[in-house]
C-alpha cells in the first residue's frame, strides 16, 4: 500500500512541476498598461486563489476519506440520507463566496462603464477619439482636433499574406499585426472612445488595455483608458466580421505629451497639404505612382495586386466594362459603393486625392484600355 502512495505523492508532484514549468512559459493574462487592466489582472489572482483553495479543501478532504475511511481497513459507512446542518453549511458558505468576489467585480464594472473620481464625481475626460469599424479597417477621428485617417493592414503583409506571394513570413516581424497609420494617443491622459461601425459587427480589442468593445453599425459604445507607460500596443479585431477578418489589426502607439503634441501638429499641416492638393493639376504620373500605393493598400484585399479579383464576390478589375467605361460611372461605384455587394461606398473613408489615383491607376493597369486620368477636382466635385 506504502508503493501505492508513494506513486500517488509522485503523480502529484509532477502535476505541480507541469504547473510551474507552464507559468515560466508566461501562460498568465496580461497584466497590462492601464488602471482597468491592473484592476482585472487583480481580480483574475484573487479569484483563482479562491478558486484553488476551494479545490485543495474539497478534493484534499475526499482524498484522505479515499484512503482513511476504505473497505480494507475495515471502516464502517455512516448510514444517512440527510443532514440538514449540512445542507445549510454547504450553501451558505457558496453565497458568502460569491458576494466576496462579487463585491470588488460590481466595483470594477461600474468604474469601467460610468468613471468616477476619488471625491465620487464623474471623471472629466481629456480627449474624445471615435472608431468605426469597416471591411476590414479602422477609421480614427480626433473629434476635438478634426483629424481622421484610416488604419489598414500594412502594405507588406498585406502582399506576405497573399496565395502564392512566395515571401517568407517567419521573417516579417509582427506579421499580420502591423498598420500603416497606428492609433497615437499621449500617456497619462483621460480618452474618451467612441465606438460604431459603418457595415458589420466588429469589435475594437487591445489586450493590454484590459477590456473589448463591441463596433456595431447604427449604435454608439462608449469605453475610456489611461495608458500609463508609453509604448506600442497591439490588438485585432474580435468579431468575425467577414473573409479577412483575421487581417484587421490594430496598432496603438502611446507617447508622451509633448510627442504627441509634435505628432498632432505633423497631422495637422499634412491634412492641410492635403486639402490645398485637391485643386491642384496631377500629372499622369503622379497619380499613377499614389494610386498604386493606395490600390495595393485599400483594394488589393479583394481585387488581388493583379486586378484579377476572386468572382463572384469580387470580380475583376482588368478588363471590366466599369474600369474601361466611363469614369464618371467609376468614380460614383467608389464613392458610393454597390448595394447587395460587398463593394462598399468609399466616399466617406478615402480622401478626394487618394480616390482618384486609385482610380486613375486601375484605368491605365492590368491591360485595361481606358487611358484617362481623373483628378482630384472631379471626384471632390461629385462627391459634393
């Protein structure tokens, strides 16, 4: 019996050895870069606590009865049916359980969903920033500063991830979660996110913020951080929300104030370079060499780099009548998409500029025969 439990003490020890030898290997959640997150990391430890006290009391006490209290030793059962002391112990002690973690839980919720300061006053918000959603990137509006870009997969993923791209993608560092525009928000500042998506159900998620938020078409959700230490942050988007929702991530860069103060300013002036180009003449080769930029960034996904898409869902760009036809008929299917198609409107996501290199790129690609150019001027002036 002796060799019985000395293999029982054995198996056990190795369970705990597996236990330490996996948390080495850092199979814990984040404890991440936020009051929220810390918050959660806490509650996570307190209840596993509880958790494993419950499991050495319950599965301790049948494991002594086991061996203690067996046949072979001659142990008589005690012959009852009910016990109402019992029954009273084993449910109070669960209910007194459940308050202790419920307590600090409905605590954290209501700080999340509704921020409040030390004095019990409403947490004053330093900045508001809005997300939306779309097939498949985000879109960031400073609503108190007026600027927005989109936030897409980066270009040389983007083509890594392609069928027969032939690159190597254990050589590209963070593959499939890196953007051409990150999200730049200061440390130590209050922001405010609002949350809606222009098409599908997506979900805005970055891990060390410590908490996700639905993106639902029509709705607005509300969520807020404090990013403490200053670094880039990484996420993706945790709704299955179409073919490549696996190809939407999300980049978060926390700097300092004065950083971000530069960066904003950097915003700005390019926003109003931006602005002034919409009225200015491009040359053919101008808006060739932007639009495929822009077409490998924001088509591609669907269309292929080679313009030969993947009907019926996505058909093809070299040789189609839109492409070859008029361009007038071109630039309302960009601007304002197709219903029933998974050709949405990008009139509200692009800028006038990039639409019309996009544009003018297609028509003078993959064989097509159009020839034309379209300026920025023509697309601003239907977009109007």
């Amino acid at each position: 019996m002796k060799k019985v439990q000395l293999k029982f003490m054995m198996l056990i020890g190795g369970l705990l050895a597996s236990t330490i030898a996996a948390a080495e290997y850092g199979m814990n959640l984040r404890k991440g870069v936020t009051e929220f997150s810390e918050t959660a990391y806490g509650m996570h430890t307190f209840t596993l606590w509880i958790c494993i006290f419950i499991g050495i009391a319950v599965f301790g006490a049948m494991i002594v009865s086991i061996f203690k209290h067996r046949k072979s030793k001659g142990y008589n059962p005690e012959q009852f049916s009910h016990s109402t002391t019992a029954e009273v112990i084993w449910t109070i002690i669960p209910i007194l359980i459940l308050i202790v973690i419920a307590i600090p839980a409905t605590t954290a919720l209501i700080q999340m969903e509704n921020p409040t300061t030390e004095e019990g006053k409403r947490l004053p918000m330093d900045m508001t920033i809005k997300i939306t959603g779309y097939q498949w990137k985000w879109k960031y509006d400073y609503m108190d500063e007026g600027i927005s870009f989109i936030s897409s997969l980066a270009r040389e993923h983007n083509i890594a991830r392609q069928k027969g791209s032939g690159i190597d993608v254990s050589t590209i560092e963070n593959y499939l979660l890196e953007v051409d525009n990150p999200l730049v928000i200061p440390v130590d500042t209050n922001i405010r996110f609002l949350l809606t998506a222009d098409d599908v159900i997506h979900a805005w998620w970055v891990p060390d913020f410590g908490w996700k938020r639905d993106a639902i078409p029509g709705f607005v959700n509300e969520a807020w951080t404090n990013v403490k230490t200053p670094g880039t942050y990484r996420g993706q988007c945790a709704e299955l929300c179409g073919k490549d929702h696996g190809f939407m991530p999300i980049v978060v860069e926390a700097v300092s104030k004065e950083d971000y103060a530069k960066w904003m300013a950097d915003q700005k002036g390019e926003q109003e370079t931006e602005t002034q180009m919409v009225d200015v003449e491009w040359t053919k080769e101008q808006l060739m060499a932007k639009g495929e930029a822009v077409y490998n960034t924001q088509c591609a996904t669907c269309h292929l780099p080679t313009g030969a898409g993947m009907p019926p869902a996505f058909p093809a760009l070299a040789g189609s009548e839109v492409v070859n036809g008029p361009a007038s008929a071109q630039i309302d299917l960009v601007l304002n998409g197709k219903p029933g198609t998974a050709m949405q409107g990008f009139g509200a996501i692009l800028s006038e500029t990039d639409i019309a290199a996009a544009i003018t790129y297609t028509r003078n690609s993959f064989d097509n025969t159009a020839g034309d150019v379209v300026q920025p001027a023509t697309v601003k002036s239907m977009k109007q």
